[in-house]
C-alpha cells in the first residue's frame, strides 16, 4: 500500500474509533475552542449539530476557517496517536445537503428518525454543521516512530 493510501486509512480507522471532537474557532482574532459529538463521511468531511445560539456557531457565521483536534484517551507513557485538521466549516441551510449529513451523524449515534426530522425542519433548536478538512496531520507514534508527524492533504 502506498504512504498516501495508508494515511487515509489509518484517519479513517482513526476516526471510527473516536467519538468527540475539539473544534477551534475565532472572532477577532481571540480563538475559542469546543467540544462535539462527530460523524464523518467517505470523503473524511466532519458533521456535528448544535444550537444557533452557541459561540462556535455563531462564529463560524462569521469566519468559516477553522482548525480542531481528535484525541483518543491514553495514558502517560502510550506512544501517541491524535489528529488535528483545519479545513472550512458552515451550517448545513440547503435540505439535501443537511439531510446527507445528519444520515451519517443519526447513523453513528442510533439517532431516532423522529429527532433527525425535527432536526431538519428547524423545531429541534439544533442544526448540522461540516467541515470540510483541507489537511489532516496525524502524529502517530505506534505507526511512523521515526517520523509520528504525517500530513494528509486533501
């Protein structure tokens, strides 16, 4: 298997085993990070669903360019395995587009379709979001320990 091939796959391996993700964003150049609940689909593009009213979504508005992190618990002493990405988020407004990502995130969670549809049709106060990650920097120990930082562009 070639480098690139193995990359993507020890992400996606990678981002099937976590659950949570911290996602960094910013006004006025004072960053500001959170955590979420993720799904992620064959292209590696990341879904949450949050409320309107929460900062990240508010500032994501404002400024799409965002960077985050997923971090499988370890213990001091683990060789060290995590992902940052940064990449363009938004919130999901056109139906098709956020009926596709609430499938993968209802999918992962065994989300029951009655809160999926409230969901997309507004009355649930959450609305889906993505990103789409233009790089992925795995620092992966177990892996590549001559070498644990790898970039995966997209």
């Amino acid at each position: 298997m070639n480098k690139f091939l193995e990359l993507r796959q020890l992400i996606e391996d990678y981002l099937k085993e976590a659950k949570l993700l911290q996602v960094a964003t910013a006004r006025d150049n004072q960053p500001w990070a959170c955590t979420v609940y993720f799904a992620f689909d064959e292209k590696l593009n990341l879904y949450w669903i949050s409320k309107l009213s929460r900062r990240h979504s508010e500032e994501i508005r404002n400024n799409e360019k965002v960077a985050g992190t997923v971090v499988l618990p370890h213990t001091p002493g683990d060789k060290v395995r995590g992902i940052q990405f940064q990449g363009i988020a938004k919130e999901l407004m056109d139906k098709d587009e956020a009926t596709a990502g609430m499938k993968y995130y209802a999918e992962r969670y065994g989300m029951k379709p009655e809160r999926v549809k409230a969901i997309l049709d507004g009355s649930d106060g959450h609305v889906c979001y993505k990103i789409t990650p233009n790089i992925y920097v795995l620092f992966d120990e177990v892996n590549f320990p001559d070498d644990p930082r790898q970039e995966y562009h997209l």
